[in-house]
C-alpha cells in the first residue's frame, strides 16, 4: 500500500476515459452552452443563486453575470480536460478538471443524467490519485529527464503553482457564492501539498522525498480503492432497486424505453428490437442478474473479467440504442477499473508495435519514395526483429517477471 503505486494503467484509462468523456461532451454542446449552463438556459441566474444558497454546492460561474465570464470558464473547463487528456502536469490539471466539471454541472443540475453524475464523483477522486504515473506526457518528460522529478529546477511548476494560487485567492474572497467552506480548504490543502512536494523535490530528495513517495502512494492506493467500491454500489443499488420493479420481475423493462421516441435515434432497429419478446426478457433478465451479481465476482478474477466484457457490451448497447453515448462512455471508463493489467499491457505492446511500423513505413517513404519503398517489415529501428513491444522496458513491469507482473491489486 505504500511502497509502490498500484493500478497505474487502471488508474490511467479512468484517467482519460473521464477526460475525453467531458472534453467530448463540451465540444459537442458548444454551439447549446449559453442554453445548457449560460445566461439562456431556463435555470436562470436568480434560481441558481437561489439553489447554491440552499446546497453549497462548489461553482465559480456564480461569482459574476457576465458572459465573457461565462466564456472564460467554460473554456477552462475543456483546457483542464484536454491537459487531463494528454496527461500534462497531471496534479495541476486534474484540479483545473475537477473545477470546470462542478462549476458547470452545479451551475445546471438538472441538465444532466447518470453519466454527469460519475463524472462528478470521479472529478474529485482524480484529484488524488497518480493517475499520470503511466500514458502521459508527465511519464513522458520524466522518462527523458529523470532529475526534473528528483529535484532539477523547473520554471513551468512554481508559475503555474503561482497561478493556481491566485485562482484560489479569488475563490477564497467570493466564498459566500462558491460553495462548502471545506471544499475551499480541500483545494488549499491541494495547493499547499504542491508547493510541499516541489520544495522536498528540490532541496531534499533524500528521505524526506521517499516520505512524500510513501504518502502518496498510500493516498492512491486507498482512493483506487475507493472508485472500486464506488463502481461496485453504483451496479449493486442499481440490480437491488431494479428487482423490486414489477416491469423488471415479468421481463418487459426493455420494452418502454425502445418505445421513447426521446429514446430512439434509430427508430427502425429499436422497433425491430422491441418486438423480439425473448430478446427483451433475456436482456432484460441478464441486466439485473450481471447488476446484482457483479460485485461478488471479484472474488474470482476469471468470472469477473466475463462479466466486465458483458457490461462493457451492455454499456455500448445503450449508447447506439437509446442514445446516451456519454453516459456510456462515462459507465465502461468507470468499469475499466477493473480491467486486467495484462490486457492493458497486451493493448499498449501492439499500440507502439503499430506506431513503430508506421514510422518505419513514413521513413520508408521519405528516402525512397512510394515506389521503392517496401512495407516496413518486421526490423525494429534498433535493428531488432520479432521484439515484443511489451516487453521489459514498459513501466511498472519487471524483466522476466511474466504473469505476475501483470497482477495488481485490480487483478
């Protein structure tokens, strides 16, 4: 629990699943933001006034009218997501995620569904985690410079360090209209473990850095744990409240969503669906069994990885079906928690085996031309042949180490 950091490609496809979810989200709503949580929409400024007084609920969209504020936060919302996205100054960009989501959900509450709501949860929860420990430029950097993260200067983290602190400076002075006096300390006590970290890094990375390791990695550790067991009460209240449902019980809840038309981008395919009576009680029946059924597979990795499959399938289904892509997205990102690390090790491998081919075939092409060029072959750029791209030299994988390298406390 505190020697090294568990789940790291686990940690990280949350990482960019909820990224690309909510930055997908923000581009595709651009043209309807001023409708969705802006000046237009039919939650106006004096009943969100109205709603944070009574909720305390976190948002710096209240703190002025104007719309080039609106603007200006909107577009830090899809800044902090593509930065999360790609991993870049992964602590600092997770804050500035986690801001842009509750600003603009809390903004709007009732302008959302399931899916805006994990990502709520999951916003805070990246905020204490090392989820750029792996598919990051972060990772990146520090592979190309070990001594940046060891204590070799640098100018980008005290500026942005600098600027994240006037932001909270600001939110301190409006904190009558920006939520939970706590939440403003959880964000304090962020900034500060920052400026700690940088400080230890750069003028004493002997023990007192290894403590920071230690701390970190328990406060990783336990929050991995947590999105497990919050992924885990999602399915279990879900199957529970389902079997109490009498459309549920005789097998026909399918049925009256397919028949939505609010429900129903393809109008052929869920009518072709919804007359299949034994298909809609079979899925139907499976939803709650797989629902219900799913947190106690984890005591066994090979049945929870069928029914992972299963409701990864389910989740797709419901994208293409009833139209819900981001909440889809938002519910296979949370499920890929429990995805197993041989299979993420297995995906990365043929991802930068296909890069390292495509580079080879675009030099191809540069020194001979399309027509002598041949088709890249199998040679390695180091002259290596046959060389499996997971092999040893991946992060958090140990030479020779086989199966067991691949096993974490995700399975």
């Amino acid at each position: 629990m505190t020697g090294t950091v568990l789940g790291p490609y686990q940690a990280a496809v949350v990482r960019i699943g909820f990224a690309a979810t909510w930055l997908f989200f923000l581009l595709r709503e651009y043209p309807h933001r001023h409708e969705l949580y802006g000046p237009d929409g039919p939650w106006g400024w004096d009943l969100a006034e109205r709603l944070i007084a009574d909720n305390r609920s976190f948002t710096v969209l209240l703190w002025t009218d104007s719309a080039l504020w609106f603007e200006a936060v909107y577009a830090l919302a899809v800044v902090g997501a593509a930065l999360l996205l790609v991993g870049w100054r992964t602590r600092a960009s997770s804050v500035l995620f986690m801001v842009g989501v509750l600003s603009l959900q809390n903004r709007s509450v009732f302008m959302g569904d399931g899916g805006d709501n994990v990502i709520h949860i999951m916003a805070v929860y990246l905020t204490l985690t090392r989820c750029g420990h792996v598919w990051s430029l972060d990772a990146r950097r520090r592979a190309r410079a070990p001594g940046r993260e060891r204590g070799a200067s640098d100018a980008v983290g005290p500026v942005l360090w600098s600027l994240l602190g006037i932001g909270l400076l600001a939110a301190t002075l409006f904190r009558h209209v920006s939520g939970e006096g706590w939440f403003l300390g959880f964000l304090w006590l962020l900034w500060v473990a920052q400026g700690v970290w940088w400080l230890v890094s750069r003028f004493a990375p002997g023990q007192p850095r290894t403590l920071l390791d230690i701390i970190g990695n328990a406060v990783h550790n336990a929050t991995l744990g947590v999105i497990m067991a919050e992924v885990c009460l999602i399915y279990a209240t879900a199957g529970w409240y389902k079997i109490q449902g009498s459309r549920w019980q005789d097998g026909t809840a399918l049925y009256y969503p397919l028949k939505l038309d609010y429900f129903s981008p393809w109008p052929a395919l869920s009518d072709l669906l919804a007359h299949a009576s034994l298909v809609v009680l079979i899925i139907t029946y499976g939803t709650v069994i797989v629902q219900v059924a799913f947190p106690f597979t984890l005591l066994n990795r090979r049945v929870k990885n069928v029914l992972l499959a299963v409701m990864i399938a389910e989740h797709a289904g419901i994208a293409v079906l009833l139209g819900l892509p981001f909440f889809s997205l938002a519910m296979i990102t949370a499920d890929a928690v429990f995805l197993p690390t041989v299979f993420l090790l297995w995906t990365e491998g043929r991802v930068l085996r296909a890069g390292r081919r495509l580079r080879q075939v675009g030099s191809a092409w540069a020194r001979k031309g399309p027509r002598d060029s041949g088709g890249g072959g199998g040679t390695g750029a180091d002259g290596s042949r046959g060389a499996d791209a997971s092999g040893a030299h991946l992060p958090g994988q140990r030479p020779g180490s086989g199966d067991a390298a691949g096993r974490t406390l995700v399975g």
